[in-house]
C-alpha cells in the first residue's frame, strides 16, 4: 500500500528516535537524532556481526531510555548486499526499518557543510536528516516462496551469463580453427555436431576418420539426426577449411575445457529450471498466465521474483514504478520536454519485461492489434519502441488483474484500449 510523504512524517513524533545508519562491508556507523533534527548522544561504530548488532542494539535502548524516547526509527542506505545482514538482524523486532534512496544521499550530503566530501560520521546525520523530511521507504524482504523463487532466479541469471560466455567462446575457437563448421552444422549445440567436437574437432581429424570413421562415431553413440549424408558435408568442409593449423594440441586442450566448462553450466541451468518450475507450480495465479500465447515460464517466474507477493500493491502504477516504466517529464515555463520512462527501480524486471514484449509481439494476435494501434492511431501515434514499452506497462497491468482478482486472461478485456477509444474517436 503507497504511503503519501505527509504520512511519513507524521510517523516521526516527539518520542521518536531516528538512527542514521552508514552500511559498509565490516564497519558500520550510526547517529540518533530527535524529531526536530537535534542530535543525541555521539557517533558510534559497530561490526557488521552479531557482536556488533548486539552493541548497536544495547547503545540505542540506553541512549532512547535516556532520552525519555519510546520508539526507534532505523533508516540507512541500502549499499549493495551489505545491508542484508542487519535488516534480518532488525526483523521482528520493535525496531523500525526504513530505507534512504542512495541518489537523495549523494544529492542532499552538501545542506550541512556546502562540500561535497563524504565520510563514514556524515553520511548517517544525512541519512537521518531525510529520514526526518519523509524521504524514505519501507523495505520488502520477500519471505518463503517468493523469497525461494527471487534466489533461484537470480542463480538462473547468473548461470545464464555465464553459459553463455562458454558459447562465445566456443565459437570463437570455431572461427580461428574450423570457420566452415557452421556450414555443416549450423549451432554447434546440437548431437551430432558436439559429438565430433569431443572426439575429432579439427579438420585435420575429420580427414583422418574419412567418412565412413566420421559416420561411425555418430553410429556408435546411436544419434539418428545425422548420418552419410552430413558425414560426407562435414569431410568436404574439413578438406577445404583455411582454419589455423599452429599450437594445435593446446588448443585441443583449450576446446575440451570450455565443452567440459558448457556440460557443467548446462546441468547446472537445467537443474536451477527444475527448482523454478517447481515453485512457480504453487503459486496460483502463475498457471493462468502461463496460457496467455507468448508468455514462458521465465517470464512468469521472474516477474513473481521480482515483485514478490503482488498483493501487496494497491495499484498496477506502483509496480510501473518499481519497473522503472513511470513516464517522467521535464518542462519549465513555455517548453515542453519529451517525456521518458524514469529507468528507477528493479533494472532485472525491467529487462524481463522488454525481453517478454518482443515474442508477443511477433506471436500473440491481441498484443499485435495493441501494437498495431498504438503506432498508427490518428492522435498521438506512438513510435515503435514507445509502444513496447506501452506493451510492457499493459502486460504488468494484465499480471496485476489476473493474481488480484483471480479471474481468467481474456483478450477481448486486454484489448479494451482500443474499443474504449473508439466512441471518442466517432465523437
């Protein structure tokens, strides 16, 4: 639910405490404040460990007991993963937890001093300061499935870049050792090709086996998607290569790495699928939206990854917002400034839906006709990327539909954009 700045601030009454707290690696700093700004007490560090949480906890009860104050507001900078530790230190306790946006930290350390300088004892006085002024957020630590589903997924990310690495550097190696390996087989992925990479991957070896040695190996391993035919291209390809024909055996070397490299990552992707289906099997809404034409188990998986509980929103806008889609806007007097998305918030979900727009798009009739639509109607037409990224707003709206209200997809509501603009466009 959104919380209007004014609200924030009446949150912080005279017997609040508010701690500004500097997160770095090992070492934190922190400063209390009263709810006119005055500080309390004096600057303290504390080790980013139990011991350490256990002193801040100790210093802001005796100094909040000295200074008659019943409740502790805690808001601090989320610095990378850092702050991780000390938000489920805080969990469940009477203390609360608020987060100061990084950006309004840099922007606002100069109202003190006029310098630009930082340090671990200023930072937290501005995180404080903003803290006082409503400028913060209530942080969403996602919990059981959701929590599951956001660590699986960023596994699935960090497996996918890397397997994809493998694959660019295997080609690679093709282009400077066999660049007509591409003509016989196409991707290098498939059975037939990855079984001679392993046995025989230089034109010279396909050579030395002939066709008949070629044919052999794919008999061996019993594949049916290759025989004399491709034996007798892949022979022709290797007797015509103008590969590179020095430092072989280390490159032979070099190539079994990286395939030993891409059946790791491989297994390792297919079991980090396994997981995610499996998760994404318990949440209700997921099987519904898996129907829609176009849409894939990686896009449903990661938008609940990112999102969390969707419940949690109120409106479909907050979750434009969190996707970093909100139009932003910048006018002053008689000009009037192109308008833009924001780009602020989960950069992840983003991607996710740009990557999802594209294959509906091209496959989905509905998301065609609202494509169509929003690029040639007669008043403000929108350019070809604006109306993927209407697309990706449109779609987060049809997530946000589907898991609130628990109802089935249904393109003739999707595509209520245009009959709803078309009395107007008769009037």
């Amino acid at each position: 639910m959104s919380v209007t700045q004014n609200e924030k601030i009446r949150q912080v009454t005279e017997t609040t405490m508010v701690i500004g707290v500097d997160i770095a690696s090992e070492m934190h700093w922190a400063r209390a404040f009263d709810w006119r700004g005055l500080e309390l007490g004096k600057a303290v560090k504390f080790e980013n460990s139990a011991e350490g949480f256990r002193f801040f906890l100790h210093w802001l009860s005796e100094l909040a007991a000295e200074q008659k104050k019943s409740s502790v507001m805690v808001g601090l900078e989320p610095t990378g993963h850092y702050w991780f530790t000390l938000a489920a230190y805080l969990q469940g306790s009477s203390i609360k937890l608020v987060l100061v946006n990084p950006y309004h930290v840099k922007r606002s350390k100069e109202l003190d001093d006029g310098h630009p300088s930082k340090s671990d004892k200023k930072d937290p006085k501005t995180i404080a300061k903003l803290v006082l002024e409503g400028r913060y957020a209530f942080p969403y630590i996602p919990q059981g499935l959701y929590a599951e589903l956001r660590v699986a997924m960023n596994c699935r990310w960090r497996v996918q870049k890397e397997l994809t690495s493998v694959q660019n550097q295997i080609q690679r190696w093709l282009k400077i050792y066999f660049p007509e390996h591409k003509t016989v087989f196409g991707k290098f992925e498939g059975m037939g090709s990855m079984a001679l990479l392993h046995a025989a991957p230089f034109p010279s070896d396909l050579i030395a086996l002939g066709v008949d040695g070629i044919n052999q190996i794919w008999r061996q391993m019993k594949l049916r998607c290759v025989g004399l035919k491709r034996a007798q291209r892949a022979f022709e390809a290797a007797k015509n290569s103008v590969g590179c024909t020095t430092g072989i055996e280390a490159a032979r070397m070099e190539l079994q790495i990286l395939l030993e490299d891409y059946d790791v990552k491989l297994q390792q992707y297919e079991r980090i699928m396994e997981v995610v289906e499996s998760l994404c099997g318990q949440i209700p809404e997921a099987e519904e939206l898996l129907q829609i034409k176009g849409i894939g188990l990686t896009t449903v998986a990661g938008i609940f990854a990112e999102v969390g509980d969707i419940r949690r929103f109120s409106s479909p806008r907050q979750l434009q917002k969190l996707a970093g889609l909100a139009i932003t806007e910048n006018s002053s007097g008689k000009h009037k400034g192109q308008t833009e998305i924001s780009r602020r918030g989960r950069a992840h979900l983003r991607a996710i839906l740009f990557r999802a727009a594209m294959p509906l798009v091209a496959k989905n009739e509905e998301f065609q006709k609202l494509h169509q639509y929003f690029t040639s109607r007669a008043e403000n037409p929108l350019k070809k990327m604006q109306s993927m990224i209407a697309i990706c707003c449109k779609l987060l709206r049809v997530f946000y539909a589907v898991a609130i209200k628990g109802c089935a997809y249904s393109a003739e509501k999707m595509l209520a954009d245009i009959h709803r603009n078309q009395p107007l466009k008769a009037a």
